[in-house]
C-alpha cells in the first residue's frame, strides 16, 4: 500500500499523544483547581495543560495546520467551526473529565487530523489502560500496533452496546432514556463508561457492538469516527444519515446492527439538526 502522504502529520500526533498522556498521568490524583463549563461539564488544570502542550508541538512541527481544541475552542459557536478549507487538527485533550477528576481511570485523548472537511488520522490514547488506537485513512485500525475490525454481532439479543447521558437539556434526556429504555430490555448488555471516544475506540475493536448518543462535539467524535469505518463499521446520524463530526447525533458499529438500531429507535427519536 502507498504510503500515507499524511506521515509526517501522524508522527508528529503520535508525539503529540505521548505528551499528552504524560501531562495527565502526572496530574491525576493531585487535581486542585476544577470549573464548571456552561452546559459543557468539567474542566480542571490538566486539561489545559495537556491541550497547549500538544498544541504547542503541533504548532511547531506543521505550523500550516489549523487547531480546534476543546478547551481552547468549546465557548465559541460550534457552526462557525463547520466547512473549513485547509487542514486542521481536532483535539480532546481529555475526554471523561469527571472521571478523571473521581481518579476513575476511565478516560482518553482524542486527537484527529481534518483535511478539507474529511478526517485524515484518528488517534485515541487510553493513559491508565496504556492502550493507544491508530488509524490514517485507508490503511485500517490498530490498538497497540495490532489491527482491530468492528464486530460481526448482528442480534441485540447478542450484544454489548455502550451510550452517554446529556443532562443538561431535559429534551435530550428525555429522548435518551426513551432509546436507553427501549434498548436495555432486548440487548445482553448496556455501559456508559463516561467518555465518548473511548467507546468508539471499542467499537473499532468489537469490543463494544454499538454505541449512541446525543449533543456530542467534534472533539468527541472525529477521531474515532475514522477508527470505526477503517475497522469495517460505519457511523450514522440518529436520522440514517452519514455521520460527520458537526452533527448532534451519532450511532456506530457493524453495518447491520446499525441498521437495527436506526429501525428501532425512529418512532422515538425527536428532530434534530447540526449542532449549534
């Protein structure tokens, strides 16, 4: 297979990643000073060091690249991140903040590269788990260096699925536990580990069958999008619809355990546009 023209641009993420993971691991347990986020959660001193040090990094070594990095980015208007020519990197310096904070050591950097709208390289870094997901377009998922595929699970009855409450806005929450209600009664089993992109990466892996949720940003999604569909999955809006980092809703896993999800969750879904 040619190699990726993005090379370089995933080295430097790589080094990167491994910046990030050593800001948090020096920083967990030892939190002092936690905010609240309007209608976003927590935020606390690790995950603003983590993010202006690898934004530092990438800045030095592809100054042409653009950056939307949660903590830097999350008050501004997310339509206004939307259609960008050029490359950018998308970045979750730490994604399962509250978990972070409890020293629940569920939590993960999602770091993406987005070139002319379309998401090139997909890293998720698991810090405590010493687990890293890898994906440049084209050339498949790895965990730790290994390649990993999407499930073949085609019977709820079957599966392990993995979902995310919002519960801030009541409608959300509502129509959540509509799905969540519906769901539990027929699949072996539901968890919510607390950080989205951590439960892509384990759909890639098929460790986790399906996920959903609702009022995810793209630093949520946009890496791990890649490393679903580069596993063999695919990843759709609530509505059917292909599933991009800037939409409100987002379902991934195996083709046909999508399809079955979509089909029953339509008479419960509410209308939803892009994320404002």
């Amino acid at each position: 297979m040619e190699k990726s023209r993005y090379q370089s641009h995933y080295l430097a993420a790589l080094e990167a990643v491994q910046m990030g993971r050593a800001c948090l691991l020096g920083y967990f347990g030892k939190i002092n000073r936690i905010e609240v986020k309007e209608k976003a959660g927590l935020v606390s001193e690790a995950d603003r060091e983590c993010e202006n040090l690898m934004k530092a990094h990438l800045a030095k070594l592809h100054p042409e690249v653009d950056f939307l990095g949660e903590e830097t980015s999350h008050l501004n208007h997310v339509e206004s991140f939307k259609s960008v020519k050029g490359a950018r990197w998308i970045l979750d310096p730490l994604d399962g903040t509250t978990n972070y904070i409890h020293q629940f050591p569920i939590f993960c950097i999602s770091l993406a590269l987005e070139v002319d709208g379309q998401i090139e390289i997909g890293i998720i870094d698991m810090p405590v788990l010493n687990q890293t997901w890898t994906t440049l377009r084209g050339e498949g998922t790895f965990c730790n260096g290994a390649k990993v595929s999407v499930s073949k699970t085609e019977n709820f009855s079957d599966a392990l699925l993995s979902t995310g409450f919002f519960a801030e806005e009541p409608a959300f929450l509502d129509e959540q536990l509509d799905i969540f209600s519906k769901l539990v009664r027929i699949a072996r089993g539901i968890r919510r580990p607390g950080a989205a992109a951590y439960d892509l990466a384990l759909v890639s892996s098929g460790i986790f069958d399906l996920f959903w949720e609702k009022n995810l940003k793209p630093w949520d999604t946009a890496a791990g999008q890649l490393l679903v569909e580069e596993a063999g999955g695919v990843v759709k809006t609530y509505e059917g619809t292909p599933h991009s980092p800037f939409e409100k809703s987002i379902v991934a896993g195996n083709p046909i355990l999508v399809e079955k999800f979509l089909a029953e969750i339509r008479h419960l879904r509410k209308p939803s546009k892009t994320v404002l």
